[in-house]
C-alpha cells in the first residue's frame, strides 16, 4: 500500500505521518493543495491581463500615491502649524512676562514717588502750621505795639495842653509786653 503513494507526499515533511492510512491512493491530490492557486477571477488572456492589471494597478497605485502624499502633506503642514502656534505662545508668554516685569518697576517708581510726595506733604503741612502759629503770635506783637504806640501819641498830646500839669501815673508804668 505504501509503494502506490506518490514519491512527492512521502517526501513532504508535513505528511510524514498520515492521519488516513485507508485513504491512500494512487491519485494525485498536490494540485488541490497547492500555494500557488489563486481565489478570484477566472483568468484572462495574457496579453488583457498585462494591460488591464497595468493599468488598474497604475491608476490605483497612483490613487494610493496621491492620498499618501497628501497625507503627508497634511501632516508637515499639521506639524508646522503646531510649531507655529507653540512659538505664538511661548512669545505670548514671554511678552506678558516682560509687560509684568515693566508694570512692577512702574509699580515700584509709583510707589516711591507717592512716598516722597506725601513725605514732603507732611513736612510742608507741618511747616505751614508752624508759619500759621507764628504769625499770628506775630501779629498779636504787632497789634500790642501798635496799641502802645497809640498810647504814647495820646499821653504826648495830652501833655502840651497846659492845663495838664498833673503827671500821670500811667506815664511811669511802662506798659507789659506780651511775648
């Protein structure tokens, strides 16, 4: 039974041990199992096949071309636009950074510049009620010696009458000074 079986299965390794050993025949089965069948359409003529399958690849390989490189145009151009929107912000972030830096030292110049206004606000406040309380000490001097010159022009121009003989004892008083 063995010797009806073709040299070629016996020599295939996967068929070193047979599973039917009933069913072994002279009959040769190597071209239902082989690699090389095809699943698909019955085939043409070879001269159609060439130009059809050709062109179909052609045309498809071209399709499949196109897409991929717009595809990977879309992709740089994806790529580029997420470095330009990643330079926007970090320039974004940097100018912010620099506007807060310049609002700080203006801040702090504002700062040091209503510190010496009001420093010096104090001072001339002070000074004016300085000013204010020594003039009217001032002046209340001024009013007393006006009062005394007053007083003495009078006691002058009572003393020429001749009636007036009689010293007065306003005139030995020298009158108080109000400092």
């Amino acid at each position: 039974m063995l010797s009806t079986v073709p040299a070629i299965i016996s020599s295939n390794p996967m068929i070193q041990s047979d599973p039917f050993p009933s069913l072994q025949s002279a009959w040769d089965c190597s071209q239902l199992f082989s690699n090389t069948q095809s699943v698909g359409p019955a085939p043409i003529e070879p001269n159609q096949t060439q130009a059809h399958s050709n062109s179909g690849l052609d045309e498809s390989n071209q399709t499949l071309s196109i897409i991929d490189e717009r595809k990977r145009r879309r992709m740089i151009s994806n790529r580029e636009s997420a470095r330009r929107s990643r330079m926007r912000k970090r320039n974004h972030l940097e100018n912010l950074r620099n506007q807060a830096n310049r609002l700080r030292i203006e801040n702090r110049e504002l700062t040091n510049r209503l510190r010496f206004l009001l420093y010096h606000c104090h001072r001339v406040r002070t000074d004016n009620d300085r000013l204010r309380s020594e003039s009217t000490v001032l002046r209340q001097k001024l009013s007393d010696m006006h009062q005394i010159l007053l007083f003495k022009q009078l006691q002058q121009f009572s003393s020429a009458w001749p009636c007036n003989n009689v010293t007065v004892m306003s005139e030995q008083i020298p009158p108080p000074l109000i400092i």
